[in-house]
C-alpha cells in the first residue's frame, strides 16, 4: 500500500538497511521476520514534497488505525508501530524522506536536507547496510525495475565475501557509533572488519577526536545516547564477550575514555562478575549489561567513573554505585577482615545494595571476595525464626521493640544460637 500511495505521487520508494541486508543473507527456504522496517521516499520534484515520508506514513495509518504514528520533524522522518501479539512482536515501519547529512564537527549531530536515493545511501554506515529494493515501478522512460537492487557501493560482493566495510574515510570521526556498529555486525554476523576499515577505525581512535570532545564537553547528547544504545546492544547480547574483544582488540573503549583499556584484571573481573549475577539474578531483575558497563567504568580513576557515567547518561542508580563504590570499598575492606562470627559480617554487608556488593568483590582480596559470597548467596537469606504475628501471640504488643527482637533473634541466629522455634520462644523470654 506504502508503494502504491507513493507511485499514485509519481515518488519512488525503496526498502533500505538492515531490512534488505537480512533478506540477502536468509536462504530461500528460510522463514525471515522482518520487525524494523526502513522505508525510503525519493524521486520528488516539489520543494515541499521534502515531507513525503510523513505524508506517506499518514496514509497508512489512517488505513491502520491501530498502528500509532511519530514524527521526528528535523529528520524528516515518520514511524509507525503496530503493537501484535507477544510472540511476534511490535513491527516498527519507518518511512524516511531521502536525505543527505552533514556533520558540522566531529561527531556532531548531523544536519539534514532532503535528497536522492544514491546521496540517502552514501550517507549510511557500511557497504551491507547501504543497499536498497526499488518497490514502485519506474517512470517512463526510466531504466530500473519494481524489485530491482539498487548497490552503489558494493554492499553485495561484501556481504558474499563477509566483510564490513566503511563507506567513506572520515565515517568514524564523523561518528564513533559506527565503531560499535561495526563491532556488533561482524560479531553476529560471522563477518570480518575489512582491513582499510580497520585502519579508519584505529585512525579515528588514535587521533584522539572523541577524548577531545569529552573533555570539551561537545558531545551532544544525541550522541552520548546512541553511543550507550550501542553499548547496551553489545553488552546484552549473547555475544558479548566475543564483542568486547573486538572492542579491546581494536582499543575502541577508549571512545569512553582515553584510559579504558581491557587489561586481563578487567577481563577476569567482568566475566567474574557476570558468572555471579546469572547465579544471583537467574530471573534478569537486574540490568546485567549496565553492571558490566560499570565493571568497565569501575576500572577508571575514581575522579573520572562519574565523568563517563554522567556523560553516557547512566541511571541515576548507576551513578551512585560508581559514586559510593570507592567509600564502600575502604569500609569493606579495613573491617570485614576482622569480623570473625557471621553476624558481623552480617551487619556489616547488609548495609549495601547487592549489586555494589557484586561490583566491590571483584576488586578485593580472594579471602574478602569469599565472604561477600557468603553474604550474597547465604546469610542474606537467613530469616528470624518468629515473625511478629508470634511476637503478638506470644503477648509483646506491637512497637518499635519488635524489629529489635526480631534483630536479636536474627543475629542469634546466625551465629548458631538457636536453631528452632521453640528455642526462639524460650531466647526472648
Ligand atoms: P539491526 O538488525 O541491528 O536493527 P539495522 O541495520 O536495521 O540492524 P538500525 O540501527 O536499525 O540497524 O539502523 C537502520 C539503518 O540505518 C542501518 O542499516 C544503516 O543503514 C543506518 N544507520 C544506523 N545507524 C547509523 C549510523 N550511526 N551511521 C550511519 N548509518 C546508520
């Protein structure tokens, strides 16, 4: 109907991206589910026509009804999402106006203007994202065909010869997502950076441009967010870890900061960490990939964790994990070592969150990371053997008094003092 309604214009469509890369890459007899859509309109003569992907996404949604419309104006881009059933997912369609880019500075925002087809293209980040499907059918006189592929910068030969290649040299000081782009596609896709590519890519990191715009505070926060979404795909995948090699191998978490580098301490501490969770937090309650992310972080100067953190606008959570961690860290490790019965260990942890608990033990001493352990997976659990139900049946009217027997009994508890109900009763006697 998208093509019908813009041939009905006399504009071309075309089916552009991620979309058209995974069609190329299934095999015939492999189902593909297509959930993000990226459409593009070109072909226009009118200057006002520059608004013709959200002309075109109206269309359909006043078809659609249920299909709900936004609008991203400055982009000249309009998206609808139509929420179905839990196993399929949303489907997102997006339906852009062609359009060029330019970067006014160094990972700048981009500033938009419509254009064509080959110019929305060349704008893209690699050779295998920058194919198009023609879906309208051509003007008279006009060369192409409905279904034609439209390949201006080889993306097929690369996606046959598995490489992620760049399309223009300054891709990655323009913007340093792509590094991370690059890194996920070739991870999940099986492919290889091609080799110039890489040079860019180690180019761009070298020069130092993203450790300047930090510290000058120009990055714009469009591109603080990307850059975390980027980090959150990566860190989230089940493909992580052979990601954030190719990160290290490729020294890109130095985009974060000028110092990050992924020693083998780091390494260790983060798959340490990450074992830990899956074993505390089967059900996912946390968010394991933004604690990776502040393993990651942790491993900077204290002075400068809430630097990145603020920068890459993490949750306020995460911001006073980082900000406490070091405070917490002292404590930790000037007492526990002195703390002989489980109690005290007890009351000594109990004041700190799991997760500060989980980043601070991979930073100590074996014997201090054994006891947080403790903790986490034992006494944490431990529960008083009464509740206040049996304090009121036991006649102890209700007040601040009850968390402290409570408290006592716990303690006795843990210590090995008493071990049944019965024990209980006669202990608060
Ligand atoms: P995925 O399957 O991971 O969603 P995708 O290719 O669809 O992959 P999107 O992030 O949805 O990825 O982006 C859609 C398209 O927009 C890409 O295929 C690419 O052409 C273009 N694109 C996205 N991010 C950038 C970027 N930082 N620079 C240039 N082009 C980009």
């Amino acid at each position: 109907q998208a093509s019908n309604e813009a041939q009905s214009r006399g504009w071309h469509l075309y089916l552009v991206g991620g979309g058209v890369r995974d069609l190329l890459l299934t095999e015939a007899n492999q189902p593909l589910l297509l959930q993000d859509i990226d459409l593009v309109v070109d072909g226009f003569h009118r200057a006002t026509d520059d608004g013709a992907g959200l002309e075109l996404a109206s269309k359909i949604q006043q078809m659609y009804p249920q299909a709900r419309l936004s609008v991203h104006g400055e982009f000249q881009t309009a998206a609808l999402l139509w929420h179905k059933d839990p196993t399929l997912g949303n489907l997102w369609i997006d339906i852009a106006t062609a359009r060029t880019e330019f970067y006014p500075y160094p990972a700048a925002n981009p500033e938009v203007e419509a254009s064509s087809i080959r110019q929305d293209l060349y704008r893209r980040d690699f050779t295998i994202n920058a194919l198009a499907v023609r879906l309208t059918s051509p003007k008279k006189g006009e060369f192409s065909r409905k279904g034609d592929l439209l390949d201006f910068f080889g993306g097929l030969l690369d996606l046959r010869s598995r490489q992620i290649r760049v399309l223009h040299p300054n891709s990655f000081i323009e913007d340093p997502t792509r590094i991370y782009r690059a890194v996920r596609f070739a991870v999940r896709l099986g492919f290889t950076i091609e080799s110039q590519t890489e040079e860019y890519i180690r180019y761009a990191i070298a020069s130092g441009v993203y450790e300047r715009l930090r510290l000058e505070n120009q990055q714009a926060p469009a591109l603080t967010t990307r850059l975390r979404t980027e980090l959150k795909y990566i860190l989230q995948a089940e493909y992580w870890k052979p990601a954030l090699q190719l990160l290290a191998d490729l020294e890109a978490l130095r985009c974060l900061h000028q110092d990050l580098i992924l020693t083998n301490q780091l390494w260790w501490q983060i798959r340490c960490v990450s074992r830990w969770l899956k074993i505390i937090d089967p059900e996912n309650n946390f968010d394991h990939w933004l604690i990776r992310l502040e393993v990651l972080i942790a491993h900077l100067n204290p002075s400068e964790r809430i630097k990145v953190a603020t920068n890459l606008q993490l949750p306020k959570d995460s911001l006073q994990r980082l900000k406490k961690l070091e405070q917490i860290e002292t404590e930790v490790i000037e007492k526990l070592p002195h703390y002989q019965r489980k109690s005290e260990i007890y009351l000594l942890l109990r004041q700190y969150k799991y997760v500060s608990l989980i980043l601070l033990s991979v930073r100590t001493s074996k014997s201090i990371r054994r006891t947080i352990w403790q903790y986490l997976t034992r006494l944490a659990k431990v529960e008083p053997l009464l509740n206040g139900n049996d304090l009121k049946n036991l006649g102890y009217q209700p007040g601040p008094i009850y968390k402290q027997i409570l408290d006592n009994l716990l303690i006795a508890t843990l210590d090995g003092k008493i071990h049944s109900y019965t024990e209980a009763e006669a202990f608060i006697q």
